[in-house]
C-alpha cells in the first residue's frame, strides 16, 4: 500500500473553522437565553445569568483553542454541564440538547475525514498523486 499524497492544503483548518463558527453560534443562541431568563429567573444578575454569561464566555474563549488537541473533550465537557443546566432553566438544557446533537454530527464528520486522509481518499490527494505520476513519467 502506498502512502497518501501530501496535501497542499490543510482539510482539518477548515474543519476547525466549522467548530470555532459552530461555537459562535452557540454563544448567539445562550445569549437569545438572556431575555427568558430577565423575565423569569430574577434578572440576568441571578445565578442563572452569571451561568449563562459563564457559558458565553467560555465557549468564546474556546474558538481561540480549538486547534489544540483538549479543545474536544472539554468542548463536549461544557456541553455535558449545558444539558445539566436543565435543573436551572429548562430553556438552556434544550440549547444544551440540541447542540449536543450538532457537535455529535461533527465528530462523526471529523472522524470520516481523518479516515478518508489516512487512506489517500480525498480529491486533493488524488490530485496530488496524479500530478505527482505525471511528473514522474516526464
């Protein structure tokens, strides 16, 4: 078996800007959050406004670190204490939920790409591996 052609461009770059977006928008939908729990948890300096603003302010942070090999495990951590936020306010255990489901499918994303590279199965390496035949035979 022969080894994947090289790359010249990074496919996990791109996948890392999906998680970094994808945290983004978590923070965007935590934030639409404020208002129910203004309303109906004794304002956003309550336990359960610090919580929310707790979880904004991490997952922000963690689109700077999601290059780094513990940037997953803690990404699912959070998401596991977001669900568990249900006991708080039902509104974020849905986020939590739902969000769970989505990285769940990127994951599963993540691994099928470092399948497909380490088998030499993307259209960039086999590009890569035909110019690189093509100049062999030249």
């Amino acid at each position: 078996m022969t080894t994947p052609a090289p790359l010249k461009k990074d496919p996990m770059k791109a996948f890392r800007g999906i998680m970094a977006g994808t945290l983004i928008l978590e923070v965007i939908v935590v934030a639409l959050a404020l208002p129910v729990i203004a309303k109906l948890h004794g304002g956003v300096t309550s336990l359960v406004g610090w919580i929310a603003f707790g979880f904004i302010a991490v997952f922000i942070a963690m689109c700077a670190f999601v290059r780094r090999p513990w940037a997953i495990p803690v990404v699912v951590g959070l998401h596991v204490l977001l669900i568990a936020s249900w006991l708080l306010l039902p509104a974020m255990g849905v986020i939590g939920v739902i969000f769970g489901l989505v990285w769940g499918y990127l994951l599963w994303l993540r691994r099928d790409l470092l399948q497909r590279m380490a088998e030499g199965r993307l259209p960039a390496q086999q590009q890569a591996a035909r110019e690189q035949a093509e100049q062999e035979q030249a």
